[in-house]
C-alpha cells in the first residue's frame, strides 16, 4: 500500500514553508457523508471503532484513498481520553457526546485518574503504528482543548450557552483550575504519546472556546494553552489550534507559542491577516457551501486560496468538519480544485 512517494505538502506548509500545490484535509473527513463509513459504523458502537485497530485504521485511510486529500487524521474523538478516566461518556448518532457523570465539585475534579496512555488507549497508539505502514500522506493525532473537554464535563452533553461551565469557572475558581491543570496535563501526556507511536502532525481542537470573551480568555485558558504548546514544542512535531466562532481570541492565539491557527468561516484570511495574525492559517471553508451550486462553492473556495497563497505555507481545510449530508463527489471535485488551483501572479 505505501508504494506511493510520501507527499509531505502538508508538513511543509505547516512549517510555512513554500509548495508545489496547496495541501488540503477535512476536518470529520471521515464519518457518515461516506456510505463505506456507514456501513461499517452499522456494525460497532463508536468507541468499538475506536478499540479495533483495524477498523480504526481503516476508516481513517477511507477518505485519504476516496478524496486524494494531503493527510489523514486518526479516527477517534476528542472524548476518547475522557472514558478510561472515569468520564461516562457514549457518543449518541445525531447527538453527540452525552455524560452520565457530570463534573459539580473539587471533588468530582479529584476522582478524574492521571491518563496513563499505555494502559488507557493502547490502542491508539497500535492505530496509529499500524496507519504509519499503510499510509503515503502524513498522519496528523489530535485532542481536545481543556476548555472544550471541560464543558462536555459540566454541561452533560453539547450546549447551546455553556451557562453550566462559565458558571462553574466564575463561581468554583480553584476546582476550575484543577480541572485545566487535570485536562492540561492529560492533554500532553496524550498527544505525546500518539507523536512517540508516530503521528506527525498533533491538532487540538477547542471547538467552544469561543463562548468566552477574549478578558476571560487571557485569565482562565492562556496559561494553560501555553503550557500545552510549550511542551509540545519540544517535540518538534508541527502543533495546530482550532476553535469556532473565536475571531475575536485570534491575537491572543498569535502570542502562543502553536505553529498553525485554524480558522471557522466566519474570520476570512484577510481579516485575521489585516488584525495582524502572522502564523501559518488553515482554513477556512464554510462547509454549509458543499451544499451549495458547484460555481458558488468553486468561487469561494479560490477566493480563500487567492488569500491564503499571499504567504508561503497555507493549508486548506473547511471552516468546520464535514456534516453527513455532504456528498462525497463534492469533496472529490473541491479536493482536485484545490491541487489544480495556480496562483495568479
Ligand atoms: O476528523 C476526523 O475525521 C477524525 C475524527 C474526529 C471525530 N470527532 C469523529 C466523530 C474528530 C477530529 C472529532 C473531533 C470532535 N468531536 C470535536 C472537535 C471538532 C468539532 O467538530 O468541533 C468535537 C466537538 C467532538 C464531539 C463530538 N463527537 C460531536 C459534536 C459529534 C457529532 C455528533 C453527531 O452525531 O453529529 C461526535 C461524534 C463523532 N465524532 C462522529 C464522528 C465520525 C459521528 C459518530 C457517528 O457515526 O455517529
């Protein structure tokens, strides 16, 4: 299966360095929009997915071999950590992740074990050792942010407000500091250990940072994100930063010490470029367009690689992940825009 040259655009345009064509990858590239997926996912709950090394591998080389994307993101779930740890969380289809046990105290914080990946999600890490042999594009590992995993934890369940969390971060100030420092330290020793077992590429997604305002922001999650990529750095793996909706935290994420900062449709480049974000971007498609007429999703997509391409190292992505209405020749025909796209000069 790895007969194929390895195509390391996605590494180097990480590094905000210059190529031959601009890398692209889906986030929730792989999942229901895909008939192959379904008929899969019919036969396992989705942490069985996640526990089978070969079928986690295989859904995650699915869209790579069907939509000729520049890398693979491991199939799992920023909840996947949470489980061995004493989170009763299931991931309900059309729902999304739902908790028996929601955190209400230091004391719920307390009961939460140290993640010892080894012997949590072994697993994992045989997906990702196993991924490396079969794959010729870079495998990128990922987890969610503290922020994000914490109201998951507090809410029960996906929120509209996140009313239960703000309100546990403003009203239980040193049991929301054990939280981050617990989900902090969880979330390097995680993504350590998949950069060991090889992956390439770690992104961290904070989907709902974006419910705080950019004050609360610098005082309650900085440190914590700082600590992260910091220890991160000494790896030397490329580190990326995504969340929803957080335009307005985007200076803030310029001053961390992340390689990559992924942006949600609603910051286009030139905004982020113009409130002075220097990093390398990915981004930024509103993935809604894939349901759109194919010339209003082409000429929006090379809006964004006209934008992107003014500074060497961009990769494309959508604003969000992938919806399961989507259509897979969507992808197919957007992916081979992206590789034929030149830049007029
Ligand atoms: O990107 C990929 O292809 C890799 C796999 C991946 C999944 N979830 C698989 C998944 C990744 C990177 C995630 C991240 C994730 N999970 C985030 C951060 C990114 C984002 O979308 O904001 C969040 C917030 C979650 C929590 C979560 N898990 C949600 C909101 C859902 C969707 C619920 C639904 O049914 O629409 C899940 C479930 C989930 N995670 C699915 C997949 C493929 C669907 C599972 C199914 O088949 O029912």
């Amino acid at each position: 299966m790895t007969s194929k040259p390895f195509n390391d655009t996605f590494l180097k345009a990480c590094r905000g360095e210059a190529t031959e064509r601009v890398p692209v990858w889906y986030m929730r590239q792989a999942g229901r929009y895909q008939p192959e997926y379904r008929a899969i996912r019919a036969k396992y709950s989705f942490f069985e997915m996640n526990y089978i090394p070969e079928v986690c591998a295989e859904v995650t080389r699915l869209p790579v071999e069907q939509l000729g994307v520049d890398a693979a993101i491991l199939f799992a779930d920023i909840m996947t950590p949470l489980k061995p740890i004493g989170v009763d969380v299931n991931i309900e289809s059309g729902v999304g992740p739902v908790i028996g046990n929601p955190i209400t105290s230091l004391a719920d914080v307390e009961r939460l074990q140290d993640l010892e990946p080894e012997t949590h999600v072994p697993y994992i890490m045989e997906s990702i050792k196993l991924l490396r042999e079969q794959l010729s594009v870079p495998l990128i590992g990922f987890a969610g942010a503290p922020f994000t995993l914490a109201s998951y934890m507090i809410e029960g369940g996906p929120s509209k407000h996140y009313h239960k969390t703000k309100a546990f971060m403003y009203t239980e100030p040193a049991a929301w500091q054990a939280l981050m420092d617990k989900l902090g330290d969880m979330t390097i020793t995680y993504l350590k250990a998949q950069i060991k077992a090889g992956a390439q590429a770690v992104q961290v997604f904070d989907s709902w940072v974006g419910a705080l305002n950019d004050e609360d922001y610098r005082e309650y999650i900085t440190p914590v994100m700082t600590r992260i990529f910091q220890a991160l750095k000494e790896t030397g793996v490329p580190t990326i930063y995504f969340g929803i909706g957080a335009g307005h935290l985007l200076l803030d994420w310029n001053r961390l010490p992340v390689d990559v900062v992924g942006l949600d449709w609603r910051t286009s480049i030139t905004t982020a470029r113009n409130m002075g974000v220097t990093k390398t971007l990915q981004g930024n498609l509103d993935p809604t367009l894939l349901l759109a007429p194919w010339e209003k999703l082409e000429a929006k997509a090379k809006e964004i690689l006209d934008e992107g391409t003014k500074q060497p190292g961009f990769i494309f992505n959508l604003g969000h992940g992938v919806f399961p209405d989507a259509k897979v020749e969507t992808l197919q025909k957007l992916t081979a825009f992206i590789h034929s796209y030149k830049r007029d000069v």
